[in-house]
C-alpha cells in the first residue's frame, strides 16, 4: 500500500475483501478499523496529513500507539 490512503475511500469492496483474506474489519462513518492477528486493533481517520489519514494502536492490554496524525 502506499503511504497516502483516505480511510473516506474505503469501500464495502475493500471491507470484504479484507474479511476473505482473515481481517477482521469495521467501519464507522469515515473511520477503518482493523484487527490484526495479534489481537491489536489498528484506527485509521481521514487527515490532512502527508499520508492522507491519521493511525493509532490499540493494544489487547490497553495501551495505544499514535502511530502517526
């Protein structure tokens, strides 16, 4: 994937598809969410950042990364 990517352009497509290959994945409004197999749960927002969205992490014991705004 390349470093710009507006979570806005998500499609019920991509969701799917990501679900085929074992992700578990939701979205809420403009927001992406995604679980990676070990159990962390990554964010993603639309922004107006170089990379078009904004990624945190959300750890199983409760912690999160701000991976980038």
């Amino acid at each position: 994937m390349s470093k710009y990517w507006d979570p806005s352009d998500y499609t019920i497509e991509d969701q799917l598809r990501e679900m085929v290959n074992g992700r578990d994945v939701a979205t809420s409004g403009n927001d992406v969410l995604k679980e990676d197999s070990n159990g962390d749960v990554s964010i993603y927002w639309p922004s107006d950042s170089d990379r078009g969205h904004g990624h945190a992490v959300i750890h199983g014991d409760d912690s999160y990364d701000i991976i980038h705004y």
